[in-house]
C-alpha cells in the first residue's frame, strides 16, 4: 500500500495545565487545588503521547507558575499547533460530580471574524493584492464566509475530539457524563488550530475531589486523555477524522462494487452556511463542490480516480490556506475508507 500523505508528519500537541503560581485555581475539598491536579494530568499525558508516536508535545507550563490567558493561546500558535488541550478542573457549591469538555462557543467565533474583518483591510494597501489573494475582499460579506467556513472546520474537529475524550471517560472510567459544551473561553479564543478545554470533574465533590487529588485518578485521567488524543491523531493521519463524525464509512472491501473505480475529492471546509461555490469564496480555487449532509455542507475540490492527483490538489487546497483539507475517497455515491480506496 503506498504511504498516505502526511502521515510521517510530526504532530504537534499543546498541553496547557490550567491556573498556576498566583492563580490557584479552584481549591476544593480538604484545600485540593486546581493548578497543582491539572499540571501532574497534563505532564502524565504528555509522557504518554511522547512515547514513539512521532508527536512533539509543548507544555505551557511545566511547574507552578503563572502563565496569563493569551500568552498560552501565544504559545500553540507561535508553534503552528495541530492541537490545543487545556486542562482544568471544576467546583461548584453543591455535591455535583461528572466530567464535562468544552469548545469555543459559536459567538466567540463571530467576533473573532469581526476583528479579522478590520484586520483583513490591510491588504488592500498591499501591492498586487488582487493577485496574490486571487479576489479575496475583505470588505465582501461573500470572502468572509468563506473564512467563517475554515473557522467551523477547526470546530468540528473540536467537537469531534471532546466528544472523544467524553467518551472515554464514561466508557473507561465510569465517570459521570456532562457532556460537550461550547463558550467563549479567552484560552481557547487565542487559538487558531482545534482547541478543547477538559474540566476533569469537581473538586468540591467530596468522593470527585479525592479521586481527582489521588496517584490513581490523575493517572486514570490521564491516560483517557492521552487515549481520546492518539485515536483523534491516528484519524488525522489518516485523513479520516472528519468521517467518524458526519457520514457513514463502509469497513467492507470495495469489491462490492465491481463495475466502480474509488475516486477521490479533497474536502475543504464544512459548515451550516451555504454558499456559492464561485472561486471568489475559496480564495481562487475553482471546481469546487457543496454536497448536503444532514443540517451542514460539505465542500470538495476537484474529483479524480487518481491517488496521486488527489495528493496534488491537497497540497494545492493546503497552499491556498486550506490546512485542515484532507483526501476523502468514494466509491459510487457511499464514502469509504481511504486505506481500503489506496489497496
């Protein structure tokens, strides 16, 4: 089989432990205190995913000390992250337990693209902007949206891991399910990869809190983190990860379907907004394709039998700016796995 795109790529992770030095965090059952659980969490999981999987770990911090809000998100985008993790824990002045992962809420993302919008004007300052930005406007509701599109790709894939991550609480550890939630968290508004921020569970919880304080729970925790992480990472390389979420993939061989060559399209964004597939909205790149899948689109570029090709018009949608696109591959209209398209 030959290798799939990327998949030798170092990924890059940034584990941010949450609070720290002045900032104690929540301080819960018998003084337990937030910063010091997150932190041993963080560096347990960060041992896990160093260990052979070609995954290049940054911390934020890696002992107690204060470390301001933007100044983390600074951190993973200083990196060119894949991925953001922040983790924290809860508190709450009743007995409540269970763990719960959030995402950054849908507003947040709106006022981020206001502040692009004003951003974005400087580049009709710029010599031959027309051309070098192949008829982006910044000032064109159209353009934005395009951009709107890019910003709701990285917030499926961060549905797609804390949605992970829940699972592998509930199922491995039995924790009580909370559930993923979206806000406008300053730490993960700073970020431009997917980003997720894990309250582990409830300090003031009499039992949560001493499991979370316990040698156990901070090694049980971690290693359904560091799980969730590797299974998220494995599907990235594999240009997969955006399948497990919104469409079915046949595991069967792709025989079935004798008279039928698999063919490839490079998805490059996903979201609830339909749009014109004119070039303009996908900064000059042209046969483009919106598909319906349930309450959201899809959008393709090109669409080819040939495996190489397809690689071509990744690296192609990726130059436009397009850096979560991947390879998805069909045989008549059902979605398959790429490994069994490429056998």
């Amino acid at each position: 089989m030959p290798a799939i795109s990327g998949q030798e790529k170092i990924f890059t992770v940034v584990l941010d432990a949450g609070h720290g030095g002045k900032d104690p965090g929540k301080v819960g059952y018998k003084k337990y205190k937030e910063k010091d659980i997150a932190l041993d969490i963080v560096l347990r999981v960060g041992k896990i995913l160093e260990k052979g999987r070609n995954i290049e770990v940054i911390y934020t911090r890696k002992k107690d000390v204060f470390i301001d809000l933007w100044e983390r998100g600074r951190i993973a985008n200083r990196a060119d992250a894949d991925l953001f993790v922040s983790v924290h824990c809860n508190a709450h002045n009743s007995q409540a337990s269970g763990s719960e992962t959030w995402v950054l809420g849908l507003h947040a993302n709106k006022r981020n693209f206001e502040v692009a919008k004003a951003e974005n004007e400087v580049i009709l300052l710029e010599e031959n902007y027309q051309e070098k930005y192949k008829g982006f406007n910044p000032n064109s509701p159209e353009s934005m949206i395009g951009l709107t599109l890019e910003q709701e790709e990285n917030l499926d894939e961060s549905i797609l891991l804390a949605s992970s991550i829940q699972k592998y609480f509930k199922s491995k550890l039995k924790r009580t399910d909370r559930g993923v939630k979206q806000a406008g968290f300053v730490v993960l508004h700073q970020t431009y990869m997917p980003s997720i921020l894990i309250e582990t569970g409830f300090l003031t919880n009499k039992k949560e809190g001493a499991y979370l304080y316990s040698k156990k729970g901070k090694s049980e925790m971690a290693s359904a983190i560091s799980g969730a992480m590797l299974n998220y990472i494995d599907g990235i390389r594999l240009n997969t990860v955006s399948e497990v979420a919104t469409l079915p993939v046949s595991t069967n061989n792709i025989s079935k379907s004798h008279e039928e060559k698999p063919y490839f399209k490079i998805q490059i964004a996903s979201g609830k907004t339909k749009i014109s597939t004119a070039s303009y909205n996908f900064k000059g790149l042209k046969n483009i394709e919106r598909v319906p899948v349930g309450s959201y689109y899809k959008y393709y570029l090109g669409n080819t039998e040939s495996y190489d090709e397809a690689k071509s018009l990744l690296k192609k949608a990726k130059k436009a700016g397009y850096k979560s696109s991947f390879i998805a591959a069909f045989v008549g209209n059902e979605r398959i796995s790429l490994a069994d398209a490429i056998k």
